[in-house]
C-alpha cells in the first residue's frame, strides 16, 4: 500500500502548485513514535522558498486537507503529522497478503534479465569449509531475491578445478595413494596426499619438477593425467553434493576453472592484439596504473595461465552467452583487490559489460573463536557441522515435543535452518563467530525463533480451523498496529535486500515482525469469539505468510510444527 502516495495526493492541492506531488511524496517522513503520527510533512523547504516561518505555514495548510481519508491530521510545529484510517490500512495490508501469498512482494523490476552468480565455488579435492558455506547460502539468498523481483538468477559454481596444484595432487597419488583409500574416504585422503608432497618436496625439490611435468600432461590432453584429475573431481563434486543436499542448494551450471581451457587463447590474442601484454621477467603482465592497482599477472614465465587467466574467460563467456543484466560473484573479502583487477582488465580488453560486473565480499567466518585454514590442518567440515546441528535440534525436540511425528525431517529443517540463518542475520560484510548452542536457541534473533513464530501461528490458526476470505477485515486493535506496519514493509524490505544484495536486511526483517507477532499475542485473546475474530485471525495468517515467504528467500525451511 502506498500510504505515501495517498498522503502527498492529500497535500497537493492544499500546497496550491508550490511543489509537485513527486516533490512532495519525497519530502515524506515517519515519525519516531507512532504516537506522533503514522507519516508526517515537514515544512522547512516550503519556508525557504516562501521565506516564512514553517509553523504558520503547517497551520495554515493543515487547515486546507481533506481529513475524511484519514484518522485525523495535526499539526505539531513545523510538521503536518498525518494518522491513518488504521482499519482501512489493516483492511489493505492483509487483503493484498491473503489474496497474493507467496507473491506478495513480487515486483517484476528485472524483465527477466539474466543474472549470472558466481557462488560457492569449492576447491577439488579439499573439503568443502564453512568458509564456503557463507558463499554459498548468501549466494543462494540472493538469487531468490532477485527471482522476486522479476530477474532470472544463473547459479554458477566455479570449482577450483584446474590450476598445478592438480600436478602435485597426480605425483603425490601416483607415490604414495590407493585407489581403494580415495574411494572409501576421498577428500580426506587426498588432501592427506597433498600435505605428504609439500612435506617431502622440502628435502625433494625434485618433486616439483615431476609435478610441473604432470600438470604440463594434464594440459597437454594425456591420458592417464586427464583420467586421474576427473576421477578426483568426480569423487570431489559426490561429497561437495552431500552438502548441497542438506542445505537445498541447486545450481545451473558447475562451468568450473576447467571448463575454461579451450577459452583461454582468445584471451591472450585480445590482449596481444591490443599491445596490453607487457613482458616482466619472463612473465607476461597488464599494466593497470590508470585504475590505481598493481598489475595483474597473466601468464607465467612457463607460459602457464592463472586463477585470474581463467576469470577473465569467464566474463567474456557470460557476456556471451547470457547478455546480463548484472554479473556477481559471491566470494570472501580477501578477494576484493583481485577482482578489482579481473574488471580492470576486462574494460582494457573492451568489455564494457564488465562495468556490471560486481564483487559481492563477506567476512570471515570462526568457529567457537577459531579461524579455519586447511594448511594449517584445522579442517572444520561443513558436512559435519550440519550433521552436529541436526543432531541437537533433534534432542531439543525430544524434550519439547517428543510426539511430533516426523522428527527426522523437522530437525533437519530447524537444525540446518539454524546455521543458514546464523550466517545471513548480519550484514555479510562482517566476520562472524559460529557457535552452535547459540544459533540453535528457541529464543533470542535465531532462525530456530521465526521458525517457532511462525509454528505457533499455524497452530492457532488449526485451533480456530476457520476458512479465511480474502478481504472484508476490520482490525481496530492497537496492539496489532505494529505487526500490521511491519506486514506492510514487506514489500519494501524485499527491494531493499535485493538492491544491496544483502540477504541480512530479509532476516533481520523476520526477527522483528516475529517479535512484533508475539508480543502481539501475548497481550490479546486471539481466539476469543467476537466480532473481530476473523480479522485477528486474518492478521496471524498474514504473519505466517510472510515469515514462511521470508524465511523462503533466505533459503531456511519453515515446518508445520515443531
Ligand atoms: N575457488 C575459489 C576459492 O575457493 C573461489 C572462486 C571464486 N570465483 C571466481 N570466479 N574466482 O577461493
């Protein structure tokens, strides 16, 4: 509902032309307390350009609206504070959420452009860590948000899946691996290979020299080296799945760093072809002075290509194949310089679609206040991480409800939901400390608490088992007021997220309509049979509406009961 617009109609005749009614409507502003007005007009521009006092011109105007739309209109010095009829706006605000469900919200800004996101993005043959876990459920949240507001969003995972760590990874199985290890327990053991060849290579520097030889017969197409690097992926990509499993995470495409091979010489020959390439000891580098950035390194005195070789393939193939509206990857913060770069040479290259092209950085993540690497040989994986948290969800629900039906499924929803939720409710920038007995509580800004919210709405509604319209509402009830304006944010909220890219504006958003909710429901006897029985009613099924459709865009289930 746009109560801004009907407040500026409402001043555009009583200003008499002095400003227009998009003027005004910008002019807007929400008191601080609901108790001072719903909206309010400040008058200090009109005093400026008609040199007097903003209080006489609030009187005098004050005077000249129509107040019948509203509950009342006052003035409160330089301000025109408007009160909205509260049962219309009630009246409204459910009646668009009934009647839309899930929709509500929708807003077809993008046409359907195409949105490329870069997300997730593991390393072959490492584990999958909770560091990966960040790009992957922002990455998930903001391709929902972008499907509601009418963008089509091309989940990419951009495996690290090429590069000459592969030719160690081949030595080290060839010296020292078995088929049978890597099958029963891939990653673990393959990193262990890896850990091996950097321990041996000190007193071996030979090592380095058969590693190099094996990459160069990677890429050169030779068999065996081509046969073991897709078997590693292969076994790589079936764990990577189990996660994505648990936490509902599909992708369009896995065009990994690999898949970027045969697209590389383009690259050189653009580059060559406009005298970018400049020769550095051997190496091959694009100067990038004009953006203030250091230059960035395209081909190894070997002749081998780069991490950096290979993005810029990747621009140049989304601009191809997908026209975009915008180009995104989701990839921590210590990336932020790099791909300052990658867009510094793309636009030298000609590429002007590279000017849509944005990074979209978060913090790091701990886990109970410790960092995570895996050089160090502290591994936390995600897999178990999501395994423990299901598990303590369980045995919270043994002890709450431990009659529920469909245990299983309902901790898997509220234990994963948790972790999702723990990840998203600050901005992304942020470095975030996991801690699994926190993100699991049932009180306090958990996703565990929208959830319960959003269970305990349901059940009241099941109570009543009244069939709801979808319009017709009286709801005069001051304590709902709260609740009912945040309901009708929503909207907004939405456009907000997906403007900044920022899925923590969604989940913070569901922390404070559940709070409003409930502090709502504890004050007032919903289920009480009198006249406005359904409108209560009305307002409880608009609050599960959208904590479930919030819930929805961050990624994290919402259950029937719990
Ligand atoms: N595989 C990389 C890593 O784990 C992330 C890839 C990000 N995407 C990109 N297009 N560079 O650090």
């Amino acid at each position: 509902m746009d109560y801004k617009q009907q407040v500026a109609d409402a001043l555009t005749a009583p200003l008499d032309g002095t400003l227009t009614t998009e003027k005004i409507k910008d002019l807007i502003e929400t008191p601080k307390t609901s108790k001072m007005g719903d909206l309010a007009f400040p008058t200090f521009t009109l005093a400026k350009s008609m040199h007097r006092a903003p209080n006489d011109i609030a009187a005098e105007v004050v005077e000249k609206i129509d107040q019948s739309q509203f509950e009342k209109v006052v003035q409160a010095g330089p301000y025109i504070n408007f009160f909205l009829d509260k049962s219309a706006y009630a009246n409204d605000v459910m009646s668009a959420i009934l009647s839309q469900g899930s929709h509500y919200g929708d807003y077809d800004e993008g046409h359907g452009g195409n949105v490329p996101i870069d997300m997730s993005s593991p390393n072959i043959a490492k584990p999958m860590s909770m560091g990966h876990l960040r790009s992957t459920v922002i990455g998930n949240s903001i391709a929902n948000l972008l499907t509601k507001r009418g963008y089509h969003p091309i989940k990419d995972n951009h495996l690290g899946d090429w590069g000459t760590q592969f030719g160690k990874l081949i030595t080290a199985y060839k010296k020292w691996g078995n088929e049978a290890d890597v099958r029963k327990d891939p990653i673990t053991n393959l990193v262990a290979y890896y850990v091996k060849f950097h321990k041996e290579d000190v007193e071996h520097p030979e090592l380095d020299d058969e590693a190099r030889e094996w990459f160069k017969k990677l890429e050169d197409g030779d068999e065996e080296a081509n046969r073991l690097w897709k078997w590693f992926s292969e076994v790589s990509l079936k764990e990577f799945q189990k996660v994505y499993d648990l936490l509902g995470v599909k992708f369009d495409m896995y065009n990994g760093e690999a898949f970027y091979n045969d697209k590389m010489q383009e690259v050189i020959d653009i580059l060559k072809d406009k005298n970018l390439l400049i020769e550095s000891r051997g190496a091959e580098i694009v100067n990038l002075d004009e953006y203030n950035l250091n230059p960035a390194l395209i081909l190894k005195s070997d002749g081998a290509t780069l991490y950096i070789t290979r993005d810029l393939a990747t621009g140049i193939y989304r601009e191809r194949e997908f026209h975009f509206a915008q180009n995104l990857y989701v990839v921590g913060s210590e990336q932020t310089y790099y791909f300052k770069q990658v867009k510094a040479v793309l636009l030298k290259m000609g590429f002007k679609s590279a000017e849509r092209m944005e990074h979209i950085p978060f913090g790091l993540i701990t886990v109970n206040g410790k960092k995570l690497s895996t050089r160090s040989g502290r591994i936390v994986l995600l897999e178990e991480v999501l395994n423990d948290s299901i598990a303590l969800a369980k045995k919270q629900i043994e002890s709450k409800n431990p009659d529920l039906k469909n245990k299983d499924e309902v901790a898997r929803q509220v234990g994963v939901g948790a972790v999702v939720f723990d990840d998203l409710k600050n901005e992304r920038i942020l470095n975030i400390d996991f801690n699994l007995e926190e993100v699991l509580k049932f009180e306090g800004d958990t996703g565990p608490y929208v959830q319960y919210t959003n269970v305990r709405a349901k059940s009241l509604l099941n109570k009543a088992g009244v069939t709801l319209n979808t319009e017709g509402y009286t709801l005069t009830d001051p304590n709902a007021w709260d609740t009912i304006k945040l309901l009708d944010d929503f909207p907004q909220i939405v456009k907000e997220a997906n403007d900044k890219h920022e899925p923590s504006v969604v989940a913070k958003y569901t922390i404070h309509l559940a709070q409003a909710f409930n502090k709502y429901y504890g004050n007032t006897k919903i289920l009480t049979k009198d006249d406005a029985l359904e409108g209560r009613l009305a307002l409880v099924k608009s609050v599960s509406v959208v904590l479930t459709e919030g819930l929805r865009l961050l990624g994290v289930q919402a259950p029937d009961e719990m």
